[in-house]
C-alpha cells in the first residue's frame, strides 16, 4: 500500500501496527485486516470522488455502498470460463485413462463432475433466495473507516456529514416550489446534505400525509422492484402533480461502471406483473430486477442525485416545459 504521508510504497513488513516505516507516521486503515481492502488513500479518493472536490457533501450511507462497490462487482455471475475448463480437463483425463488403461485417472474426473453438478443444483435451487451484500455492515464500516480515519487525522474525511449531523438538518421548506417524496429518510439523504431546502426551497418528506398541498412533487426511490410499486402509488395518489422521478433508470444501474449492484431475495411474482403492465420500464429492466439485483438510492453520488433535482426545477420553472409534463412528456426522466 502507499503510505498516505511521504507516498512510500510498503510492503506488509515495512507498515507494522499500523505505522509507516519510512516516515514514522501511522495511517488509520491497514487493508490486510479490513474484507473491504481499504487503506488510506483509497479513502482519501473515493471522499474526493463523492464530494466532487469540494462541490458536494455526502453522508456515510454514501460513503459505505460506494467503498464496497468493487467488493461485490463480480458476485452472483456463474463462472462459465471456469466450468468450460473444468469440463475440458475432466474430458482429457477421461479420454487418457481410457486409452492409456489408467483407470485411476477417472477418480478425479469423477470429482471434478460431481463437483460442478453439486454446485449447478445449488445454484438452481437457491436461485430465488441468494443474497450479495456489502462485506461490512454499515455499523461495522462507521466503526473501521469513519471512526478510525477521525482517530488517527483529528477530524473527519472531507465534506462527510455523519448522522448526528444529518439529523439536525433542516427537512421543509417554508415556501416550497417542489416536493421530493421518498419511501424513508435514508433516500432523500444526500439532498438534505447539500442543503436544498434553504438554496433550492424544496421540500424532502417520506409519508404521502407529509406532502405540501398544491405544490408538485418529485420521486426518490431505489431502483428495485419494491422501489418501483413505491413510485407507482405514488402516481396514483397524487396524480399529475408527480413531474418527475430523480431515481436513476435500471438500465443505467445495470450498465454503468461506477453503479452498485445487490442482490436480494426475488421481489413477489405479483409486484413484477404489476411493473411489467405498469409499462414504466423496459422489459429488460423489469427482467433483471425481477432477478433480485438492485441498486440503493443511498449509493448514488450527491452530485447525481442535486444535478437531477436542479435539472427539474428548471424544467418545471419553464411555461412551455410545465405544459409537456402535463401531457406526460416530461414525466419520465432518464
């Protein structure tokens, strides 16, 4: 690892107890005793990276799923390259044993099928209940990043907000020109960070009884299934007040290198025909969520999630872009 103080590279004997031994000085994160793999300026990267260098505030939720996003990146695909081979080498060793009468060959030939035949059922039948997770808990990050890096620097990563601070954030606006309605407080996050209510005058609520009467609304969600049946009560409740939704599109999710991606149980049949008739997403989209995978509104970068909302309220300041929504061309952001 790069020691975060003089840039020396050290090897594991040269970084004991978390001290550099070349300057002398301690760092906060060894990554031989994190799942996460994390050190110092690993960190120090991704808080510039979330916090746009200065530009935006982000939250530890933020912090947590975006440090844990290489972690899980190849977790839940099937190993084909790997079988293929496996399968070649059964082949050829079943083949010589046959030929060259050594029998003893077929034993592990034998094991290597038994083997992926064990792990193919596994799959199958555990298929609608497998989980992927991020390594640490959200306690557990808080406690080894967060904590550790104030520990050994004095003061927190640069632009964090940590929940106490959160908490004492200003959530309504008293002359609000948009409402942005999301299933928990968690969601709405990152606007609250950066202050939107008082710059923006918007809104943030979590209840469809905390809404604004009159005023248009804006929808936050994770991009999951159960975050989709969340935006389509949503519309029905309030109707063409909803402009627009700020939540990124699956598709996008599913595509893009810096998205994080969980797997859950598979949501109920019953919600995945209703977003499927609902013709709010593609068939592809409602497809791969409909397999668990999903992506938390929390991961999103602040500067996302502030730079979707600001693009709304332009819209929505617009006259002639007001009279699109109306119709429905603008209701639908991707």
């Amino acid at each position: 690892m790069i020691c975060p103080h003089c840039q020396q590279n050290l090897k594991y004997k040269e970084r004991g107890g978390q001290t550099c031994g070349s300057c002398r000085k301690r760092f906060a994160l060894e990554p031989r005793d994190n799942k996460m793999r994390l050190h110092d300026v690993k960190l120090m990267r991704l808080s510039q990276q979330l916090g746009g260098n200065g530009a935006y505030r982000y939250t530890v939720g933020q912090l947590h799923y975006n440090a844990s996003r290489k972690n899980v990146r190849s977790k839940g695909e099937f190993p084909l390259g790997f079988l293929i081979l496996n399968v070649l080498v059964a082949i050829v060793l079943a083949v010589v044993a046959v030929i060259g009468d050594i029998p003893f060959l077929l034993i592990p030939a034998g094991v290597s099928v038994l083997g992926w035949t064990l792990y193919i059922v596994y799959r199958v039948t555990t298929r609608r209940s497998r989980r992927i997770d991020p390594p640490l808990t959200r306690d557990q990050f808080r406690q080894l990043a967060v904590d550790g890096w104030r520990k050994t620097y004095g003061q927190d990563l640069p632009g964090l907000v940590r929940d106490h601070e959160l908490s004492n954030l200003p959530e309504h606006s008293s002359t609000p020109v948009l409402a942005v309605l999301a299933p928990d407080r968690g969601a709405l996050a990152a606007l609250r960070v950066n202050d939107v209510v008082n710059r923006d005058r918007v809104t943030l609520v979590h209840s469809f009884d905390q809404v604004p009467p009159g005023v248009p609304i804006a929808l936050l969600h994770d991009i999951s299934v159960a975050g989709y049946v969340y935006a389509g009560r949503a519309r029905a409740e309030f109707g063409s007040r909803v402009v627009a939704d700020l939540t990124p599109r699956p598709k996008a999710a599913r595509g893009a290198k810096a998205a994080l991606r969980l797997l859950q149980p598979w949501p109920p049949d019953e919600q995945v025909a209703w977003l499927r008739a609902s013709r709010l997403l593609d068939d592809d989209e409602v497809d791969w969520l409909s397999k668990g995978w999903w992506t938390p509104i929390e991961s999103v970068r602040s500067s996302n999630v502030v730079g979707r909302l600001r693009a709304v309220l332009r819209r929505n300041a617009d006259p002639d872009e007001r009279a699109a929504s109306a119709v429905g061309f603008m209701s639908w952001p991707s």
